[in-house]
C-alpha cells in the first residue's frame, strides 16, 4: 500500500471504531479506488487526487447532541482540522496525502451549509448527491464493510453534473467515465438513466452526446 492508501484506511479505521461509518458512503474518486479493491478485477483507479469526498447520509444519525470525536481521533493519526472563515464548512486534511471532505444532501432546492451533530463539522448539502444517497452498495475493504455508490449511479451522476463542473474536472470525469464503461453493467445504467427526471434525462443525454459515449454506454441487446 502506499501512504495516500495507508492514511485513507486509518480514516475508515477511525470511522468504524466511533461507530460511524454505517452513515457515511465514499464517493468521488476514492469510491473508483474501493471498485477496484473490492468489486472489479482488473480495473485500476485513477487515484492523481488527495481529495477524499464523503457524504454524509442523514445529518440526524445517530441522534447525539454532541459530537463523538472525529476530529480528535483524527488527529492522532496526523489530520489537521481546517475550516473556512467564510462559510466554516471543515476539512481534515493529512499532510499532502488526503484532505477529507464532508458532503450532504440538500433538504432544499439550493445548496446549503449543514451542521453534522456526530462529527461537529459543518459540511455542504448538494443537490446532485441524492443520486449517489438513493442507489448504494456495500463493500469489504480490509474488514470492514464501507458504503459506496452502485458503480452505474455513479456514472449517471458523472454524466449528469458534468456541464456544472470546471473544464478540468469534466475531463477527469469523463476519463472515469470511459474507464468503468468497461466493467459495469450497460442494463443497469440504462434503468437508472429510465429513473431520472426529464431534465437530468436532458442533461444526461447531452453529456453523452458531446463525448460521443452512445456506443460505449449502450445497454445490451
């Protein structure tokens, strides 16, 4: 293991040792590292990232007034906490291999600053998460059983956010795009793709469009 994968298996240690990490799905990139771990073989990871996306699942779980001592936990293993002036949403970040950020639904139309009781960090509600939220899957890494997104939804939400993102970041995620292509299953993105909403359908299918995905992406005959 390397020591960005060594400092990512103390987070998910410390999660499963507060009794946490039952609420939390990995999403981003380092759900790409655990579908290559734990579901696909042969598929490699594009891991050119220290960023560590967790979403948060129900701000409300467990129901505790006070934090449970994440950040302290964390800390112990190298992680410096960080919050923006501005919005004070927190990060962890260790050094320059992971900086870790907290993610939620939004309850609204809008995005949003949410307040995590169990961590005590505020952490941004995003939109765009409740696809990854509504379609889980869970993995064993390393004895422990982590929540990530079903591969085919996270594709979908690729596609689907790719013309909100920043030049850079659509080609990466095109890159992952293409990469899974290869493994998942074409029927079961196409049931979800049947699951959206009429305007993600358009904003999917101009995605799809645009990087000529058609055939790569079709469903089997």
């Amino acid at each position: 293991m390397t020591e960005q994968q060594k400092a990512f298996e103390e987070v998910l240690d410390v999660f499963n040792e507060k009794k946490l990490i039952p609420y939390i799905m990995i999403i981003g990139t380092w759900a790409e590292y655990l579908y290559q771990e734990c579901i696909y073989n042969n598929f490699t990871a594009n891991l050119k990232t220290r960023d560590v996306d967790i979403l948060y699942t129900n701000i409300r779980k467990p129901n505790v007034t006070a934090s449970i001592g994440i950040k302290s936990a964390l800390a112990e293993k190298g992680f410096m906490y960080k919050e923006d002036v501005v919005t004070n949403v927190g990060k962890l970040v260790k050094e320059d291999l992971l900086e870790i950020e907290f993610i939620t639904r939004s309850l609204r139309y809008k995005s949003e600053i949410y307040h995590i009781p169990a961590l005590g960090i505020n952490a941004v509600g995003l939109l765009d998460a409740k696809i990854l939220a509504k379609y889980p899957t869970k993995v064993n890494y390393m004895g422990k059983t982590v929540v990530v997104p079903e591969p085919e939804a996270y594709v979908l939400q690729k596609l689907l956010i790719n013309s909100t993102r920043k030049i850079d970041k659509q080609e990466k995620d095109i890159a992952s795009v293409e990469n899974l292509a290869h493994y998942i299953n074409k029927n079961r993105l196409f049931e979800l793709r049947k699951n959206l909403t009429n305007k993600e359908k358009v904003k999917v299918e101009a995605t799809i469009a645009k990087y000529a995905l058609e055939k790569l992406l079709e469903a089997y005959d």
